[in-house]
C-alpha cells in the first residue's frame, strides 16, 4: 500500500480531494473512494482493497487514509509515478475523469457497474444496471446505460 503522503500527492494533481470538506461532506468521502476505486480499476494499483458497500465499492482502510490526510494535504507534493507507462495510464485516467471529477452520482455509477462487472463477469449489462438501480433507485436507466458505454470506451469493461 502506498504511503498516506503519496497518496495525497496523487490527489493534489487530481484535483477532487478537499481535506476542509473531508470530515464533515459524504458526498466528498463519496468522490474520494471512487476515486481512487477507478484509479485503480486504471491499472495503478495502490493497494486498497474494496468491498460491495451501501453506495458501490467500499475501502474502509482507505476511508482511514482520506481521515489522516487532512491535515497533512497542504504539505504534501504533488508526486509523479516512477515508471512512465503508469504515468501515462495517469494521465489517461485524468482525461477519464475529465469535468466529472467532482460528480459524485457518475463516479458512483461508474465505480459500482465496473465493480459489479468484474464480480459477474458473465451478467449482460442489463442485469448490471439492474442490480445499481436496486442500489439507488434514483439513478436512471439511462445514466446507467451512458455509464457502460462510457467505461467500455476507456476498456474498463
């Protein structure tokens, strides 16, 4: 597992982690686990293992993580992969992202349909988005369907 400062030098060039909303925001701690989820549903793993959880894929460590980066944030650099393949998965993952960084319903959809498919690889989308909008019954059918394409787009399903 990475190191907490990594990690919130990785956030730093990101740009979706606000440690003066972490504590008190859930849609924050929301933005932050999917986050790093898809960054690592990338192919840059850092270590954080997650869980099917009430609003998709869930790391209670990493939860601890984003708690002790509070106040350490402002100190940390930004930080760069040593290899330059994952650098340029990086960056491909930052125009992922793109201006839906801070959205927390897409980065929710996007992280439990990635999550769901790679627990049931074999399950048609359709069963998939079922299951998210069992989850959270105000994400549409449509948001879901734009979700799958979006993440078969990248390669990520």
């Amino acid at each position: 597992m990475i190191k907490v400062e990594e990690l919130g030098g990785l956030l730093k060039r990101i740009g979706n982690y606000n440690p003066e909303l972490f504590e008190s925001s859930f849609e924050d701690r929301l933005i932050f686990q999917k986050t790093v989820y898809l960054l690592q549903a990338f192919g840059l793993y850092l270590g954080y293992y997650f869980s099917w959880y009430i609003h998709g894929p869930y790391s209670t460590q990493l939860t601890r993580e984003g708690f002790a980066l509070i106040d350490k944030y402002h100190e940390v650099p930004p930080v760069r992969f040593i290899e330059d393949e994952d650098e340029v998965l990086f960056r491909e993952f930052q125009i992922f992202l793109g201006k839906r960084k801070n959205d927390a319903d897409w980065l929710e959809i996007l992280a439990s349909i990635h999550f769901l498919k790679k627990l049931y690889p074999t399950e048609n989308n359709e069963r998939t988005i079922n299951k998210v909008m069992d989850k959270d019954p105000h994400f549409s059918r449509e948001i879901c369907e734009e979700a799958c394409e979006y993440l078969k787009k990248f390669g990520l399903i």
